[in-house]
C-alpha cells in the first residue's frame, strides 16, 4: 500500500470517526487523530515522490548516509524505516518552498494534544473547527502540489461530507465574530486574543459574548458548540494560555526570550501583558522600571516586587532588618 493511500485511508477513518460521535463519544480523540496523521501521509507522500529515484524515500528518512558508484559521484540514500515527524517536514517543505497554512494545522495538533486531557468529548460540534482547518489544508495542497481534485482522491461521498461541516462552521463562525464585534475591547491585543479564544470545556473556538454593546469585560461568553457559560476572566486566561502555546514556543525561550506574560499584581491573573504594558483582564498597568535605579523589571520582579528590582528590594529589606 502507498504512503497516499495510507493518507486517504486516514482521512476516511477521521470523518467515519466525526459521524459515530453521537454513538460513541470517544470517536472524537480518534478522529482527531485519524485527520491530523492523515494530513502528515498526505505530505510525506508528496515529499516521497520528490525524492530522487533508488533514494528509498530520501526525504522523508530520518537518517541517510552518503553512496559512492562506480564514477566516483556522491549522492544520498535513505536509511532505516524511521520517517520524519511535523517539525521535520516543515523544516523540508520549507527547504522546498512548499506553502502550506501551518497555523491551520498547529491548531489540529493542538486540540489532538488537549482533547484527551482537557476538553470534553460528548460533542461532535466541538470539532467542526478542526474538520474546517483539515478542509482547507487538503483542498489548498492537493489542487497546488499533486494537481488533483480533492473530491476525486477522497471520494465525493468523503469530500461532501467535509465540505457540509465547513459550510455549518463557517456560518456560526461569522455570526460570533460579528456578535463580538458590537463590543468594545480595551486594546487591539485584547480583542484579537479574545476572537481566538477556545471553550475551555470542549476547545470549540465558536464563542459569543451573552451581553453586547458594551466592553468585553463586563459580560460573559456562550459556547455554541456546548452551551457552557464561561466568564470573561476565563476567556482571556484560555486566549493567553494560546497564545503562548503557539506564539511563545521551546525556541522563544532557547534564543533567551523572558515570559510574555506574568501574574498581574492587581487581580492575580496570570493575564499581563510584557509587550503592552497592561493586564488583558483587569486592565491595569504596573511598574516597569524600578523606582530606585530606574533599572528595566523582569516579568517576576513586576509582578512580586512593588516597583523595584531584585536588588533594591534586597538593600530594603537588609535595611528593615537592621
């Protein structure tokens, strides 16, 4: 069996998974895996046929090792059954210009990590949202790179059926950026975080605020993939905790990057923003520099210090001592 069918066969297996939902609540963890491994096979496959000819599948192995012939020419070969993971065919698609929506994608990977942990599967509208993203990564790819129709590689039965749950979501979408967009949001910052938060009960991102016409504080918000009431407070906490997870990664800390954001020292959410200067819950702003030495504050130091760094908090509190 090739890699493309083995992709195929996932990406049936994830809508066949969508449609038991309602039988069988587990189906959602299965189907969310089933799509996103699908969409990897998908890109293996193509990088498999860009690999060059006896190579054994060159560049999608995770080891190779050099090959001499006869003439002296070096070339590469893969080696082992080993292939590449998302990271590695990223780093391959973009060796190749190949231009794929990977922000699309990280948010499947990312509701396939949280569903079986934290988000509530008793709902198969909670992943409608991820069925779009995985539409319109296979739609885009597979027109764009392997010249195909999608609706003849997935089958039109399979393809309809993803094509019905865009339709679904894209109209609730819009309603609910439509609703929000009657309130008002104290930073540009704010009301981006905010437009993509997901239900901390079941990761849908098809929130709506209850009130509207006033500051997207004062009310709180709907999910409509599961009716849960959720407040502002937790709202902004799931925006910020996304947009770390995605934004704020392994390699922003590596290169020496400081926490984005820290416990506000006012309301006590882990909500203040470093860049903008100001908690995205409660909307108050606090000390940067030290009010002693005017050195810059650290995201802790702002947050525990009073106003002042590390090492004039230090010198106060020798001088309370004696």
């Amino acid at each position: 069996m090739t890699i493309l069918q083995n992709a195929i066969d996932s990406i049936h297996l994830g809508i066949d998974d969508y449609e038991l939902i309602d039988e069988n609540p587990k189906r959602l963890v299965s189907c969310t895996r089933n799509l996103f491994s699908g969409i990897l096979l998908l890109f293996k496959s193509h990088l498999a046929d860009l690999s060059p000819i006896g190579s054994n599948d060159l560049y999608i192995k995770v080891k190779h090792k050099k090959i001499i012939d006869k003439d002296g020419n070096e070339s590469f070969i893969g080696v082992g059954n080993n292939t590449i993971n998302f990271k590695g065919i990223v780093n391959k698609f973009n060796e190749f210009e190949i231009e794929v929506e990977w922000e699309s994608l990280e948010k499947i990977q990312e509701y396939r990590n949280n569903v079986e942990h934290y988000f509530s599967n008793e709902n198969p509208k909670a992943i409608q949202a991820i069925l779009t993203h995985g539409f319109n990564i296979i739609n885009d790819f597979v027109r764009a790179y392997l010249n195909e129709e999608p609706s003849k590689l997935l089958g039109q039965d399979y393809w309809q059926k993803l094509l019905d749950v865009k339709n679904v979501y894209d109209k609730e979408k819009l309603e609910c950026l439509h609703t929000l967009d009657q309130n008002t949001y104290f930073s540009a910052k704010q009301e981006i975080l905010i437009k993509d938060a997901v239900c901390s009960n079941c990761g849908s991102d098809l929130l709506k605020p209850i009130e509207t016409q006033m500051s997207a504080k004062y009310t709180n918000y709907e999910c409509v993939a599961c009716n849960v009431e959720l407040s502002f407070e937790q709202v902004i906490n799931s925006a910020v905790s996304i947009d770390c997870e995605r934004n704020y990664g392994y390699h922003h800390y590596k290169d020496g990057g400081s926490d984005p954001y820290t416990v506000c020292p006012e309301c006590g959410e882990e909500t203040y923003s470093m860049e903008e200067g100001v908690c995205l819950c409660c909307e108050e702003s606090a000390n940067h520099e030290c009010e002693r030495c005017s050195a810059s504050l650290c995201p802790e130091e702002v947050t525990w210090n009073e106003g002042y760094c590390s090492y004039c908090m230090h010198q106060w509190e020798k001088i309370q001592e004696e």
